[in-house]
C-alpha cells in the first residue's frame, strides 16, 4: 500500500513537470498591412501601365493624324498644281471669230463723220471668251504672239469708200479699204502681233466708210493665239 502511493505520486509529479516544460505558442495574426501595401503597389503598377498604355495610344493616334494631315497637305498640293496648270492651259488656248451682224440680219453701218469701232454680235467661237461681244474689243490673256484677221464689205455708191483699220490700244496697225462707184466690193487684211497681257486690239471703220453684212456673215473679225511668250 505504501509502494502504491509511491508510485502515485511520483507520476503525478512527472505530469506537473512535464505540463510546466512545454511553451504553448499563439497563432499568428495575419499582416493585414503588407497586404494592403502590395495591394496598394499592385494598384499604382496597373494605373501605370494604363496611362502609358493610353500614352502609347495618343502618340499612335497623333501619328497617325500627322501622316493623314501630310497626304492631305500633298494631295491638295497636287490639285493645286492641276488646277494651275489646267487654267493656264485653258488661258492659252484662245481663239475666235466673229462677223457684224447676227442671225440673218441684213444691214449696213455707216458712214460717220469720225472712226468708228465696229462691234461684231455674231459670235460662233470664242474659245478663252478674250472677245467682247458688247464692246467689239479683244483683250490679251496671255503674253504671246497673236494672229487677226478681219474682211470689210459694202456696196459702192460713188461716194463712200469701204475702209477699217486694226488698232492695237491706240496705234493704227493694218487697213483694209475698198472704194468702188458701184456693186459689191471687199477687202481683207491680216496682222500677227505680239501682245503683254491686257492689250486691246479691235477694228476701227474709217470716217466716212461703210460697212455691210447679212447672213451670209461678209464682214468678219478674228483671232487667234499662236503661241505664248
């Protein structure tokens, strides 16, 4: 009996000792804050990567504009230069011609006491509209060298010639004249000046001349650019 409290007590003594040798070690909380820190990085990282990748974006998309901005500065360039070609094309190809009287009229003008500038209203060409239907005058668009021609008609009477000029400005160049006692007479004359850009040239019935059309067109005007210069 002795033994058996013994033997008790030294077990109960074991288990006290070994209870107060072991360290009992807490759970460890989680680092809520490192968490919110990556967290935090990882945020700041993909805004990053946004605006470079919106960075990126913009300067493609400015590119992009720039070159289409280019083409279109070319291509204007290049209208620019058809359409300056195509009006000077356009300015160096003048011709016409032109007689008195228009439609079937028939008629005779004239004579006056001083020269007169002949208007011609028949207009079947007038290729650079350079003639002036209203005013009977043409006018240079161009520099170059210019051909005219011009046919006066009228019938004779015994007392008035049939007889106009081409005038360049104010100076007298060619006359056509005729002078019968009677019937149909003609005369035709041609000239080839050369011509700055805004000179005149027109026909001029001399004073006391006729000048007679219908419509057969007898009394004409023309002209024609031969090359510029």
């Amino acid at each position: 009996m002795k033994i058996s409290v013994s033997v008790t007590l030294l077990l109960l003594l074991g288990c006290v000792s070994t209870s107060e040798g072991v360290e009992i070690q807490p759970a460890s909380a989680p680092d809520i804050y490192a968490e919110l820190r990556e967290l935090t990085a990882s945020l700041v990282q993909l805004k990053a990567d946004m605006t470079t990748g919106q960075a990126q974006q913009k300067a493609e998309a400015d590119r992009l504009k720039a070159e289409v901005d280019k083409q279109k500065t070319e291509v204007d360039k290049q209208k620019n230069e058809v359409d300056r070609l195509k009006q000077q094309l356009q300015v160096q190809q003048v011709a016409f011609s032109a007689s008195l009287l228009p439609g079937g009229q028939t008629a005779t003008t004239g004579p006056f006491n001083s020269p007169a500038t002949l208007i011609y209203k028949h207009v079947p060409t007038n290729i650079g509209n350079a003639y002036n239907s209203n005013t009977g005058v043409f006018t240079a668009p161009v520099r170059g060298a210019y051909h005219f021609e011009w046919t006066i008609t009228a019938y004779g009477d015994n007392s008035h010639a049939s007889g106009a000029s081409l005038v360049k400005n104010t100076e007298y160049v060619f006359l056509a004249w005729e002078n019968q006692s009677a019937n149909y007479m003609s005369a035709s004359n041609g000239a080839t000046l050369l011509l700055e850009v805004g000179d005149v040239v027109f026909v001029r019935l001399r004073a006391d001349s006729k000048a007679y059309d219908d419509g057969n067109h007898v009394t004409t005007f023309s002209g024609h650019l031969l090359f510029p210069m």
